[in-house]
C-alpha cells in the first residue's frame, strides 16, 4: 500500500474559511453573555427605602405592629406636619445641620490634610499613622467626659466630637488610596522629572479621588451618628434635643418624627455624595459605569 503523498496530507490539513452562519440558523454563534449591570434608572436608588415605608405601613395597617411598639407612618406625618406648622421642627433642623455641617468640614479636612503628610512622607507616617490606629482602639464614647471636661458642654465640643468621628474614615481611605498607588506612576513621574507639587496634582490626586470621596460617605454617615449622642448632652436644640425632650414626657410620635429626619438626612446626604463622586470621577469606567 502506497504512502499518501505530501500534496495529499497538506490538503487533508486544510481548513476551507466557511461562511458566517444565518442569525436564525442553529449553527449562528451564542450570544456573549453581558456580565456588567444595567444601565441605572434614575430614581432606582430609592426603591429599597420606599419598600421598607411600605412593608411599615402593610404591617401598621393590619395591626401586625403594635403602634404602642412603633407608630404608623402616617402618624410620622401628621406629627411631622404639625411640628412644621408649630415651627420647631426647621428650627431645630437648622441647628442640627450647622453643627453635622461643621464637623464635618473640619474633620474631613483634617484627614485629608494628615492623610497627605502621612501617605507620601515616611516620616510623617511614622509619626502621624501609628497615633491615629492607636485612637482608633478607643471609642469616640469613651472620649466624651474627657472632651467635657476639656472643652465644656457647649457648641465647641459638640462641633469637636463630630470632628473628630468624621476625620478616621477619611484619613483612613484617604492614606490608604495614597499608599496604593501604583509605583509605575511614581517611576514614570520621576523619569519625566515632575516636583513634589506636580506629582501631587497631576498624578496623586487623580489616584486618591475614589478613596477619598469613599471615605467622605462614611464620614457623612458618621456626622449624623455622632450629632445624635452629642445632642442628648446638655442641649437646648437640635433634633436630639427634641427627641430626648419628647422620650420625657413620653411622645412616641414626636420620638419616630426625629428618627425618620435622621433616617432621611442620612440617606440624602449619602445620595448627595455619591452624585458628586459620579460626576467628579466621570473619566473612570466601572461596573456602576
């Protein structure tokens, strides 16, 4: 039996190009599946809390909950209403968003300012990073009769204690975005001989954006967390001074009134966070787009 010849294997080897099957053919090819999310909906963001108003009022309605335990959500609108007409209520508003408002401008100012000296200094993170993870061991409660007892019980301590509780979160995320950046950067910044200050603006910043405006969120959040302890010391207004005023005298209403003003406040002030970090950090493709 003869051996096939080369012209013969080299023809056998031959892959012809066929032609792209028909879309509806069943050859066609699979479609790629999309791993990324949809493109968002516009107010989607307040789906969860809208189904959480209304498993309150479904359960409130049919008498599931206890109105003794947590009155219904209209009665958190009646309430809200009246205290509005009476003017109590946007009056401490007001109080209570100047004092979360300036704590939280001092404190993430602060961590950012600390942040930059201990993330692109050796020594400013020997000497700044290792007292700030020692204080993070303590708890901002225990500080408190020591923050009393150093600046009393007026508006500058209260003012200091939301400082300082926004100021971990920030430095945090922000030392931590700093350290992360990539030492590819940091070559190709001193090959093109750039100084500390352009290396800072050009190449820093633009790396510690989405740390920072992370920590920012949970700063925010933490403004509003602390507002709520320091304004049951000692205050005259505010919206924790009015929820201590009515747990006294035994108002429930008034009592869920504050807590949905702090429930709303965290969740706007998150809301308002995370539009300006769309918008700042619109050049970065993600899976949130």
């Amino acid at each position: 039996m003869n051996a096939p010849s080369f012209d013969t294997i080299v023809a056998a080897e031959v892959v012809l190009p066929q032609e792209p099957a028909a879309a509806g053919s069943p050859s066609a090819a699979p479609q790629v599946r999309r791993l990324g999310l949809d493109p968002p909906a516009r107010l989607g963001w307040l789906l969860g809390p809208a189904l959480l108003v209304f498993y309150w009022a479904v359960l409130s309605a049919t008498g599931w909950l206890d109105p003794r335990i947590l009155p219904a959500p209209w009665t958190a609108v009646t309430t809200g209403v009246e205290l509005i007409r009476e003017g109590r209520l946007q009056e401490n508003l007001m109080v209570s968003a100047a004092r979360a408002g300036a704590g939280l401008l001092f404190g993430a100012a602060a961590g950012v300012a600390l942040a930059l000296a201990s993330g692109l200094s050796l020594m400013g993170g020997y000497l700044i990073d290792g007292v700030v993870q020692i204080k993070r061991g303590v708890p901002i409660l225990a500080l408190i009769p020591f923050m009393v007892l150093w600046f009393g019980i007026g508006e500058f301590m209260k003012v200091t204690v939301i400082a300082v509780t926004v100021f971990f979160p920030v430095y945090i995320h922000t030392h931590s975005a700093l350290r992360a950046i990539d030492i590819k950067q940091v070559e190709l910044a001193e090959t093109l001989g750039l100084s500390r200050l352009q290396f800072l603006r050009h190449v820093a910043l633009g790396a510690t954006l989405p740390g920072l405006l992370l920590g920012l969120r949970f700063g925010v959040t933490a403004a509003w967390l602390a507002l709520v302890v320091v304004e049951q010391l000692n205050a005259t207004s505010g919206i924790g001074y009015m929820v201590t005023l009515a747990r006294n005298y035994a108002q429930s209403d008034v009592m869920l009134v504050g807590l949905v003003v702090y429930a709303a406040l965290g969740l706007s002030s998150d809301a308002a966070v995370r539009l300006l970090e769309r918008r700042v950090l619109s050049w970065r493709r993600t899976l949130a787009r």
